[in-house]
C-alpha cells in the first residue's frame, strides 16, 4: 500500500500524539469524538534520533489524521535546549506524512506522569522509565483534545 492510499483513508477524528525526548518518545493516540487520549507505546531513539520505522508503522496502522507534539520552553517562554530538536522533530513528522502537525505546552507532564505512576499507582522505577513518557504524550494529547 502507497503511503498516498494510506493517507486517502485517514480516520478524520484520530490523532497520535507525542512526548518527545532524544532517548525514547512516549506515544499516545486520541479521537475527537470521544475526546480522550490512551497511552500507546514507548519508541526508543535510534543514536538520539527519531525511529521512522517505528513511528511510521503506527501512522500506518493509526491513519491518523494529524499529530500533536508536546514542546517544551522554559517558565519565562525562552526556548530550552529541547525546544529546537523538540520543533525539527514537528516539522519532519509534518514533511514524511503530510499531515498537519499541532504543538501542546508540556509543562510538567513528565513531572506529573512520574508522579501518577509512582506516587499514587506505586510503579517501580524500571517500569517507571518504559512507561512514563506514554502517560506523558497521554497527559499532552489529552490535553489538546480538551481545547478543541
């Protein structure tokens, strides 16, 4: 299947959202129609990139209609040393897929997924570090979601 026939069936209400880091990246997918978002899965970078082969199966298997992206800045709205990489990454997900690409403030969703998780669900810290950052992208894409 072409990737212009996958993107011909987007499911119009779908979206991927991501929790961006150079090490791995937290997935997580939504719809509009229900309004919520669901942790997916953890991609581990491939030498601090992202993995397109990962990311390109679940476009496939998802057809999403669109991505949103957490970015971080720093409390005064500066960019932090992410930012950049953070923004490279939104615009090659936007140039491989052809799909527009919505940005979320993460302020503190890797703080409060880690503190969900372990605090409250009493998590160990090894499944701690696989699944932090899919509540994370969960906690941005639901987000998002709430605004539309």
């Amino acid at each position: 299947m072409s990737l212009d026939s996958l993107l011909s069936q987007t499911d119009d209400n779908g979206y991927l959202g991501f929790d961006f880091g150079t090490k791995k990246i937290g997935v997580a997918v939504g719809q509009t129609v229900t309004g919520m978002a669901s942790p997916l899965e953890t991609i581990p970078a491939v030498n601090q990139k992202p993995n397109w082969e990962a990311i390109s199966r679940l476009v496939k298997e998802w057809r999403p209609a669109g991505f949103v992206v957490g970015i971080s800045y720093q409390e005064d709205g500066s960019k932090n040393p992410v930012t950049d990489k953070i923004l490279k990454f939104c615009r090659q997900l936007e140039g491989r897929y052809n799909l527009p690409v919505h940005t979320m403030d993460e302020a503190l969703t890797t703080y409060e997924s880690k503190q969900l998780l372990f605090d409250e669900l009493k998590v160990n810290a090894t499944k701690l570090w696989k699944v932090q950052d899919q509540l994370a992208a969960t906690l941005i894409l639901q987000s998002w979601l709430n605004q539309e």
